[in-house]
C-alpha cells in the first residue's frame, strides 16, 4: 500500500480477515480483540455506522461485495452481520432474507472462489425447544421466521464447499452504550422504566457473552491458519455459557449491578400470542469446538454476572444516577 512518500507492506506471514456487521454487538468485540493481534490484518465492513479500520459497503449488493473481497483478498470472512431482532424478522422474512441468506450465498460463492474460510455466525433459534440439548447435527426446526432465515443462511453457506463453517450462538450480550442492543439488557431497561414490571421466568435462556464469542473465533482462527485444509474446521459448531437464565434471574443480577430495586416479579407462563414465537427450551452442547479450542475453552466462559457488569459500564456512566 502506498501512502504519499512511504511504503506499507503487510508482511508475508499476516493472514487478512474480513469482517462484516463490525459496528454491531458482536462484530464491535470481533473488531477490538482481533485488531490485538499483529499477525492478523482486520478490515471490518459496516452499513451505515463508520469508523477507524471500516469501510461502509451494502451487503445486499453483489456487486459491493465482490469489490470488496477483490480489493482487500481476505483469508478469512466471518460474517457477523444479520437482522437478529426476531420480532422485527416476523412479518417481513422477505426483505430481511436479502441479508440473511442472499447476502450470505454471494459472501459464501466469493470466499469459494477465492479459496477463503467463511465463518457464518448463527443462532440456536434454528431449533424449537423440544429436544433440547441439541448437539452440532441435531434435526433443526425453527419456530419463527427469523430462526428460519438463519438456517437458510447455514444452508447456502455450507453448500458452498469444504471451508465454510457455521457457529450457532444463543443470546448475546456486550459492552454497549445502549440497553436496546440485546434482549438481555433490555430486560434492565424495563425494570428501570416500570419497577414492578413482570418479567419471564418461562424461556430458559443462555446469555453469552460477545467478548467471549470473539476470543472463541480468534482461537478458531489462529488454530485454522496453522492447519488450513484440516476438515475439523468445517461444519457446523455451537457455543454458549453454561449459566441458564430466564429474564426474571437475569433481572436480579441486572438490579443489582445497577443499583435499583427489585420490586418487579417473574412469571412461568409463556408469552402472549402476538410476538416471534420463540424455543422455551436452548441448551445446545458444544463438543465440536471444545475439541478446537482445547485449552483455551475456558477463556471463552465468563460468568454472567462479571461479563455482564463489563457490559454495563458505559451505559451506566451515562445514566450516572443509576450508578452504584
């Protein structure tokens, strides 16, 4: 690369990963942890929100995409960026399909072409709740239309060939400045606005954290570049947290990191009919990449309420009398 009078090389040995959705939950901590490490070279795409290392580009252009994957040549793509708000998928699977599942065959047809490893992050909402816990090949059947727009996305991707891989994940949560990035500090929001909120205690969830998430794909990938045509990368692959939550206990730890009473109650009904549908039951096992990780796997496993106290700093500094 040139720049005025100076010359920047890569040197040979940076292996150059491409990674979309960078401004969103997780693609932020994909961004930050991977950007640590000097051996990799990180270029992040994003839609409407910019930033130093990002380059704006539509995913739903073929045409966008192509340019950029022929530009920056990664070894690596993982494909963060999805609509992932299942209440905002129901009803209209059809424009968000554009994303989750066009834009993730061209990605997959790119990386084919150019010999790259995809990592297509997914959600345990291709299943239904039923047979739970599910293991890396277990029958999927998602209950609402966002699950399945994922799974058609898994579908595309893998039929693309041997180096693609999809990571299912169940609900995430992470270093935010707004409590309306995730279903689980969402749930802190509520009880701040109604005190007395009633909150499910029904859908027994596995909050994970982002950070977390994106140490396992670093693990993942540094282990890939070592061995890069070794098939155990391939395929399907779960990981989550091992705490269960429902949003009535997440509550009680949300309260008390921020300081407010807890006056509100659960319910074990489930929700009323009008929104997405959603699994009662998530626990999926994670075997395939324990094996992967080794080690490391323990890196990957924060507990709920440390990793979620680090989520909440930047959002209680704004609200600072909520703080503790």
């Amino acid at each position: 690369q040139h720049f005025g009078s100076s010359i920047f090389l890569f040197p040979a040995a940076m292996t150059k990963v491409l990674v979309t959705g960078a401004t969103g939950l997780l693609g932020r901590q994909v961004m930050a942890q991977f950007s640590q490490d000097q051996t990799l070279v990180v270029r992040g795409l994003c839609f409407s929100r910019t930033g130093p290392g990002l380059v704006q580009c539509d995913l739903t252009q073929p045409a966008a995409v192509e340019a950029q994957m022929q530009e920056f040549q990664p070894e690596i793509v993982i494909h963060c960026a999805a609509e992932r708000r299942p209440d905002e998928v129901e009803g209209n699977a059809e424009e968000v399909a554009k994303l989750n599942v066009g834009a993730s065959g061209t990605l997959a047809e790119l990386c084919k072409a150019s010999g790259a490893f995809m990592i297509y992050m997914s959600t345990n909402y291709v299943f239904d709740g039923k047979a739970a816990p599910y293991a890396e090949d277990a029958e999927t059947c998602p209950v609402n239309a966002y699950g399945k727009s994922k799974l058609d996305g898994e579908e595309v991707v893998l039929k693309a060939g041997p180096k693609t891989a999809v990571l299912r994940v169940p609900l995430l949560f992470g270093p935010t400045d707004s409590l309306d990035e995730s279903s689980a500090t969402m749930v802190l929001k509520s009880i701040i606005s109604n005190p007395t909120s009633v909150l499910d205690d029904w859908q027994q969830r596995y909050p994970t954290s982002a950070q977390d998430i994106a140490r396992v794909l670093h693990f993942w990938c540094l282990e890939y570049i070592k061995e890069r045509d070794d098939p155990k990368f391939a395929g399907i692959f779960h990981w989550q947290a091992p705490e269960m939550h429902t949003k009535y206990s997440m509550g009680i730890i949300l309260a008390r990191i921020a300081n407010v009473p807890q006056e509100f109650t659960g319910t074990d009904q489930p929700p009323a009919p009008g929104a997405a549908p959603r699994p009662q039951f998530e626990a999926m096992t994670c075997a395939r990449m324990q094996a992967v990780l080794g080690g490391n796997a323990d890196q990957c496993l924060t507990a709920f309420e440390p990793a979620m106290t680090v989520a909440l700093e930047t959002v209680l500094v704004k609200d600072g009398e909520r703080q503790g």
